[in-house]
C-alpha cells in the first residue's frame, strides 16, 4: 500500500482536552473542551472567549462536556447541540440544544436528560444521520449488565428527531418494557460515529473490555444498524453469537478508538470515502480503506507523533482535523498541548 504523505498544522494549541470538532457555514470551527467550555477558532485564530461555558457540566474522570454536532440547517436554525456529563443525585448525562447568535449560546432546551452517567463510559456522540435524524451513543456507565437491557438507555445509540421528540419509525416504539429512544444495543462505550458516503451506513468506533471488566484489547469498528444487538457483555472481541453483532474491524492489543470522520473531499483524492478513526492509547490516526462493507486495507498514520488523538472531523475546506488528548490524565503532554492539527497533502 502507499505510504500516504502528509504535512501536518497546528490550527490552535494550549487547549485543554478538545473533545469534539463542527464547522459552522460561515467558516468558523467550533470544538468543546472537556472541562465545560465551547470554543471557536475563526480566520485562523483561536478566540480567547470561550463561546460558552456550561454551568451545570461536571467534568470527572473521562467524563465532561464531550459531544457537539451542528443543526443540519444550522445556517437558518442556529441550532448546537451538546452532550455532557452532570450532577442530579448522582452523574448523569443529558443532550441540550442552544442556538448560536455568534458570540454567545443561548436559549437552552433539554433534548434528552437522566442517561446513567459514570466517570468512565459516557459514548457521548452526536451526529444528524442522512435521515436528519439526532443520533446519540450512550456508554455502559461502567455496569455493563445494562448495554443488553431494552428498558435502559444505557450502552445504546438512541435516535431523535431535532426537537427531542421520538420518530415513530424507531426500532422499539410499540414493544412493551423498551425504550422508544433505542435504534441499537449490546454498546460498551461507543465514541465515533459518522456515515459513509454513497451507502449511507453508519459506523461507529467503540472501546473494547479493559482490564476492570474482561481481558483487555477487543476495541471495535462496527456498521451499526436498526434494531441491532452489538453484542456487549455477551460477546466481545471476534466472538460471535446467533442474533448478535460482531465488530467490522477489532484491535487487540487496545488502541483507544475515539473520533470517526469519513474523508468527502478532493485534496487528496486516494482517501475519498475513507473512514478514518483517532486512537488515545494507541496513538495514532487510522485510515480504512473500504469497498462498501468490506475492508480492502488499513493504514496507521501519525503513529507516536502527537500523543493521544481525540476527535477526527473532515472539514468544508477539504482537510481533516485532529485533535489531541494530552492533559486528560493518560497522556505525557508537549508544552504546545492540546492541539488541533490540519491534516494537508504532503
């Protein structure tokens, strides 16, 4: 396989565990940092306001303020979406949407709130599917008896429609004892999702057992389908069992799969249609190279350079955008960390 070649930008830098990355039509990048802040960067630089700060976020452990997609008309709507972790006798996860005037989020309205939360396993992807559609990974909360249980919205991926309300077409709507919210089950601690161009598959990225509750390694990569059982606690690694989903793609040793992005555009033209997935433990950038739902081959790119890598975005200007996860706790930050990279041709 080629080797791909690269050159690599810092867009922003001193940031404190940017989680997620959107690009707002008028070409601003907005990105979350874990502790409660959303930032902008516009016209190359960083802007030293936050945007907003989240009063009710608690960041603990792996768990803040994590998720954020864009409205698909957000042109029109201004509509932003979060999802973080916060304190209600006990942590807990809720999904809220602000609109952006530019300078200031306001006008909060919960979208989906009370999700079992934990210091670990909080999924917490956000992403508008082609369907538009709000589709939300949640994480086991570290009891993953509850990923298997169709009356918890624990370990799933839930599917809304913008306002927080439920389609009628959801998988579980009329089944006694289940949830409306669930499109998919059987999730550890699902942290990547995009679709795929063309066939408009999703895929998701999800963390593997670590060594708390199963053999380590086991980090997956899987086309996450309606109605679905992705098979946490029952199966994991490349186990396989009837009625149950086994992963596209499996690492062990770990890798730490986090953010997922599909490659859209031109610049570089052999990457079209690529999934490409950012790796915390393994650090690194993974490219797939896929022909619909098989894998043709696997490149590893960045491998050690950087550190811990978060979040993966593709951006309207052609590019990909990485970030890194230095000063989570985990990582051995650069003076320069945390950072948002451009991925540029070579």
């Amino acid at each position: 396989m080629m080797q791909s070649k690269v050159r690599v930008e810092v867009v922003a830098k001193g940031l404190e565990v940017p989680w997620a990355i959107a690009f707002a039509p008028d070409g601003r990048i907005i990105f979350t940092e874990r502790p409660g802040r959303v930032r902008v960067i516009e016209k190359g630089q960083l802007r030293p306001k936050p945007l907003a700060t989240i009063p009710d976020c608690v960041h603990r452990g792996e768990g803040g303020l994590m998720g954020l997609a864009l409205h698909p008309r957000f042109a029109r709507t201004r509509w932003l979406y979060l999802a973080y972790l916060y304190e209600q006798r006990g942590l807990k996860v809720k999904v809220v949407r602000y609109r952006d005037t530019g300078d200031a989020l306001v006008e909060p309205k919960v979208i989906i709130e009370g999700i079992m939360g934990h210091a670990v396993h909080d999924g917490c992807a956000l992403g508008f599917g082609p369907d538009g559609k709000l589709y939300i990974t949640t994480g086991d909360a570290a009891q993953r008896e509850l990923a298997q249980r169709l009356d918890r919205l624990e370990g799933k991926t839930l599917r809304l429609n913008d306002d927080g309300s439920i389609p009628p077409d959801n998988p579980f709507v009329n089944r006694a004892n289940a949830r409306p919210e669930i499109w998919s089950y059987g999730h550890r601690n699902a942290q990547g999702m995009d679709w795929q161009p063309g066939t408009q598959l999703m895929f998701q990225t999800e963390h593997g057992p670590s060594g708390f509750d199963g053999p380590g390694g086991g980090d997956e990569v899987n086309i996450v389908e309606r109605g679905k059982n992705y098979g946490w606690p029952l199966i994991h690694h490349r186990q396989s069992a009837a009625g149950l989903e086994s992963p596209l793609l499996e690492y062990t040793p770990a890798v730490g799969p986090a953010g997922a992005a599909f490659y859209k555009g031109n610049r570089f033209p052999q990457w079209k249609g690529n999934f490409f997935f950012a790796c915390l433990r393994g650090e690194r950038l993974i490219r797939v190279v896929l022909k619909g739902r098989e894998v043709v081959q696997e490149e590893h790119l960045l491998r050690g350079e950087y550190g811990r890598l978060r979040a993966v975005a593709y951006g309207p200007d052609g590019y990909l955008y990485v970030s890194t996860s230095n000063r989570d706790g985990r990582g051995r930050p650069h003076p320069d960390d945390d950072r948002i990279l451009r991925i540029a041709p070579g």
